[in-house]
C-alpha cells in the first residue's frame, strides 16, 4: 500500500527546519515526516475526551455528585383534527 502526499508553496525556513531535523535524527526527509505523523496520531488518541476530563476533575472523589447520563429522545409532533 503506497500513500503520496506533495507539498506545495511550502515556507523554505520549514523545509530548512525539516532538512535539518531529519539530518539530526539520521534518517530521511521523508521517514521523518511519517514519523512525526504516526507520533501525532498515537498523542490524539490518549488525548482526554471532555467527558473524561469532567469526572476526573469534578468526580465524586473531589465532592461533586455527577447525575447519571440521560438520554432525551426526540418526540415527534402530533397533529390532530379539532371539530
């Protein structure tokens, strides 16, 4: 499975940076790019989900009684015929 990804109109300072980087950690431009990608997906997924991050601060250990999740359905409309 072969991904190609081109980069246009890219700030020559960035490149530079990236050069440099990738030189620094012995490998190429390119290997360096996926690298930093795969670090950044693995970071979003332990990243805290909202709700997580609510109960772990907000939680019954910290003195707040969290209510229980609901769930509010949708009701549809009625219409009937008044005489």
């Amino acid at each position: 499975m072969s991904a190609t990804i081109t980069v246009r109109r890219m700030d020559p300072g960035d490149k530079a940076w990236l050069r440099s980087e990738a030189r620094h950690a012995g490998v190429s431009m390119e290997e360096f790019v996926r690298r930093m990608i795969r670090d950044q997906r693995e970071a979003s997924r332990r990243r805290m989900r909202p709700s997580e991050a609510f109960s772990r601060y907000f939680g019954p250990e910290h003195g707040v009684e969290l209510p229980m999740r609901g769930c509010h359905g949708y009701r549809p409309v009625e219409f009937r015929d008044v005489e």
